[in-house]
C-alpha cells in the first residue's frame, strides 16, 4: 500500500490556503521527524494523490478551488486513498461544525487556533490507531485462505472485460453494468465467465477482490 516513504519516516500531506501556516506546521512537523507533502487547495491535493499515498492528511476546511469537505469525500470513495487518516483543521469550532467535520469522513477535528503538541499528539495518535487496523487487516488476510494463488501472473483483460470488472468491483450488477455500457445484461454475463476462466476465480466478490487488490479500480 505504500508507495512513497523513505524507511521508517512517516509522510504527511498538509493542505492549506494559508502561507503561513502551511510554513509554520510544516516546520514544526519536520523537525519532529514527519515528511511533510503541502498543497494550496483540495483540487491541488488530489494530484498529490495521483502518484504519492501519504500516510496521513492534515486538511484545512474552508479553500478556494476545492474545500476540505469535497476532498475527504474524494479521499473515502477512492480504494487507494480511502484507508488514510484525515485531520481538520479549522477555524470554525461549534459543535455543529465538529459533527458536520467527522461526518463527512474526517478522523480529527481541531479548531484554530491549536498547540503544535496537541497537533503532533493527534497525528501520533491517528498514526498508530492507522498502523493497528492494517496489522489487524493484514493478519486477518494470513489467516484467511488465500483466493488469489492459482490466479495466472499474465491475465490480459480487453479494455470492455477492463470496465466491466471495475464495475463489478464498485459493487454494481449486471444489469446496472449493462445499462452503463449500453448492451445486453447477457453480454455483461458474458464478460464476467470470460474473466472468471482467466482468472481462475469462482465468483463476482472474488473478481471484484482481485480487480481492487490490482489497483484496477
């Protein structure tokens, strides 16, 4: 799942419009070991994500371009991202605008102004309960059979059997994919035998399971 860290150094991406603040909380998480990633703006933030997976976000809520809220919700919809911590940081602090944070897929909500400690002790914090649910995922999937090992190496998909699994992996039906695509419900059955005798697998969950650990989605 990583793709970006050097050794052990934790990468952090931090977003704000805010020069100055971006300066001051980078510094201060750089000094204390964190690599820091920082954009202007949500919209800015999404191509970060295109080809680096931070092992955190820290978000400012209110942006131009695109704010905090949009992102966390393109963050949770994407496989590759939607795992990763989230903190808010924001100047508004009513417990309305706290439960409106977290309900929109935030892990941490913290009001402007902040103490750097309060803020390193939130993203240790958020860091460790990260590191615990994917040792927890990661020792379920070891003891779980694995689906995936007589799976050919070489699978080549057409690009219709391509959009079909990503379909199927978003957890559509047939029918639904059939509509998308414009063709028959019996051509989307069609594809799905055809990549379950590729792939050796036996069911849509295991396909959409191999699609998604294959980063196809």
């Amino acid at each position: 799942m990583r793709e970006t860290s050097t050794g052990d150094q934790k990468q952090l991406l931090l977003i704000d419009d805010d020069p100055n603040l971006i300066l001051l909380v980078r510094d201060y998480l750089e000094f204390r070991g964190y690599q820091v990633l920082t954009a202007e703006n949500g919209r800015e933030a999404l191509e970060v994500l295109e080809h680096t997976i931070p092992d955190m976000i820290i978000c400012d809520v209110m942006m131009p371009e695109m704010d905090g809220y949009s992102l966390v919700e393109h963050v949770r919809q994407d496989a590759r991202t939607s795992w990763i911590p989230v903190l808010f940081l924001s100047a508004k602090g009513q417990s309305a605008d706290r439960v409106k944070g977290l309900n929109k897929g935030a892990d941490v909500y913290m009001v402007k102004p902040f103490e750097p400690e309060e803020l390193v002790a939130q993203v240790e914090s958020s860091l460790k309960q990260a590191s615990r649910l994917i040792h927890h995922q990661n020792s379920r999937n070891l003891d779980a059979e694995p689906i995936f090992q007589n799976v050919p190496v070489d699978v080549q998909l057409t690009p219709t059997e391509l959009k079909v699994v990503q379909f199927v992996a978003q957890g559509m039906a047939n029918r639904e994919i059939a509509d998308e695509l414009n063709v028959s419900q019996r051509t989307v059955e069609s594809h799905v035998s055809n990549m379950l005798g590729k792939t050796n697998l036996h069911n849509r969950t295991e396909l959409a399971r191999w699609a998604i650990e294959n980063r196809m989605v």
